[in-house]
C-alpha cells in the first residue's frame, strides 16, 4: 500500500500509462485483425477483453487469497456495471457506436446468459457452501466453452482479403502486448493511490470494491473503448466491454468460488441491478442498431444513481 502523500503522483502516472497503453492498444488490434483476416471484434471479445479484465483478476483472486470475499465478489460487480453504463455511456458520448447485427444476435445474448446464471447461482447459493467449489466449476467450464466458441468463430468469419493491414504481424502483436502492459500497470496504480485515498477517509471496503476499486479496475476497458470510439472501431468498443463482463463472471468468480464463498445471497440487490443494465441494453441496440449520445448520458445518469445508492444506502442490502 502506497503513502497517502505518494497517492496523487501516482494517479497521474497511472492515468498517462492508460492512456498511452490503450492508445497502442486499439492501433495494434485493428491492424492485426485485418492482418489476419479476422474482425476486430472477436479480437476484442478475446485477446483485449482477456488483457483488460487482468485488473479484476488481479483484485478479486487476490482478495480471495486473503479470505476478503467482500471485495472479491463487489469489485466484479461493480465492475460488470461500470463496464456497461460508465464505459459505454462515455464512448457513446464521444462517438455513437454502431451496433453491428451479429452483436444483437450472437454477443448479447451470450452475455444476458451470463448474468442470469450468475444471479440464480448467487439467489441460490451455488457460489457459497457446500456448493461453492461446483459453482465454480461450472463457471470455469461455461468459460471454456466461451473461449472454445469464438475461436471457432474466428475461424470461420477468417477471409483470404488481399486488403491486409499496415505493418508486420509481430509489429502489431507487439503493439497489443505493450498496450496490456500499459493499461494493466495503469489501472494497477490508480487502485492502490484510489484505496489509499478511500481508506485515509474511513470508507468500508465493501463500498471500496463496489466503487473505487470497480471504477478502476474497469479502466482499462474505459480507456481502450473510449478510445476505440474516438477512432470509429466500434467493434473495439463494443467487444471489449460484453469479452470484459463474460471473463468477469465466469473465469474471474469461477476461481475465486474455489478459494472461498463468496456470500453472494448477500448481494442481492446489487446483482439485481447488474442484471436491470445489462437488460437495458436490448432495447438501446435494436433501436437503429446504434448506442446515441442521448443513450450514453441516459446510462451514466444511470451508473450516477448506482454510485449514490452505494454510498448512501449501502448499510440497507451489505
């Protein structure tokens, strides 16, 4: 843990690693996807989600380490909801994003799935004891599967274009690994000088998780998708955030479930509302097939009214 009087200049650092590392991030990823005659946006769904979800991983199975199953399980939360509200919310705002077809049809329900199974297998007690260890499995296996199915896509969706993109393969490669070590790192600096700062004001570490810790573990994903926006691949932006929340739930708790119950019946409310956004999400994409600016501030009055619930009306559902 960093000193409260190193806390400021570390925020900065991390901010300028995220930013430059999401920079390079979404350059080496698009250029690699044409490369390969791949979309972006399995891409996104795989290699960039799997790189900006390291952040949550990092916390939660660390936490679970040390037997902190409040952190482990509000830090997920909070992040699959600031994945949605906050990061799309902010990319809209940038630049409305394009939702392609195959999203509404193939990516979205997989991730509706998602949360539903995870908020029945937290109602039910499937991720505490004596079913912890099960429950685990089974996310760890769905997860699997997950992976298992785009790689097929990938495959099959891998054209022979003459229309390759600019650089050498390993360039851009090198290009994706750098920018998952710049946001990674980043995202690692504003945690510790943003829990440093919360604790310093006697914030209780449920509400740190759910918050602070949610909100930094999720920019990476608000980074590289901002930024993603800002440059028209929407694909980026959108894959990256619906990749992020799969390997949240299902890799992510899946692992911890093995260490420790996550005593999730506790958290009900909170999942409720996970579940609400993610399923606000339907009627946003099939109207025009397209994420507005009006829709993007809709969703961070939205994420707004989370953030104040948990600060305010915490003591009621923890």
């Amino acid at each position: 843990m960093i000193s409260i009087a190193l806390a400021i200049p570390v925020f900065i650092v991390g901010v300028v690693l995220l930013w430059k590392g999401s920079d390079i991030l979404v350059e080496g990823t698009s250029k690699t996807a044409a490369k390969l005659g791949v979309s972006s946006l399995i891409i996104s769904l795989i290699v960039v989600a799997f790189g900006t979800s390291a952040p949550e991983f990092a916390i939660s199975v660390g936490a679970a380490f040390q037997d902190r199953a409040d952190i482990s399980l509000g830090n997920i939360i909070g992040s699959c909801v600031a994945n949605i509200l906050l990061v799309l919310g902010l990319s809209a705002i940038i630049r409305p994003i394009t939702i392609k077809k195959s999203i509404i049809r193939r990516e979205m329900p997989l991730l509706v799935c998602a949360t539903i199974v995870l908020f029945f297998f937290s109602f039910f007690g499937l991720l505490d004891n004596p079913y912890r260890i099960a429950g685990g499995v089974i996310f760890l296996v769905l997860f699997a599967a997950f992976i298992v199915y785009f790689i097929y896509c990938a495959k099959k969706e891998r054209n022979n274009s003459e229309e390759y993109g600019k650089g050498t393969t390993q360039k851009n490669i090198l290009f994706i690994v750098l920018g998952i070590v710049g946001v990674v790192v980043g995202a690692w600096l504003l945690i510790e000088s943003a829990v440093t700062i919360a604790e310093f004001f006697n914030i209780p570490p449920f509400v740190i998780a759910l918050s602070m810790v949610a909100i930094g573990t999720s920019l990476p994903e608000l980074v590289v998708s901002a930024t993603a926006a800002y440059k028209g691949e929407s694909d980026i932006a959108v894959g990256n955030v619906l990749g992020s929340n799969v390997f949240n739930i299902f890799l992510i708790l899946g692992a911890c479930a093995l260490f420790i119950p996550l005593n999730a019946t506790g958290s009900f409310y909170h999942l409720l509302f996970l579940m609400m956004a993610t399923l606000i999400l339907f009627p946003v994409v099939y109207t025009g097939h397209i994420i507005s600016r009006k829709e993007g501030v809709f969703f961070l009055v939205l994420y707004s009214f989370f953030i104040w619930y948990i600060f305010f009306g915490y003591a009621l559902f923890i």
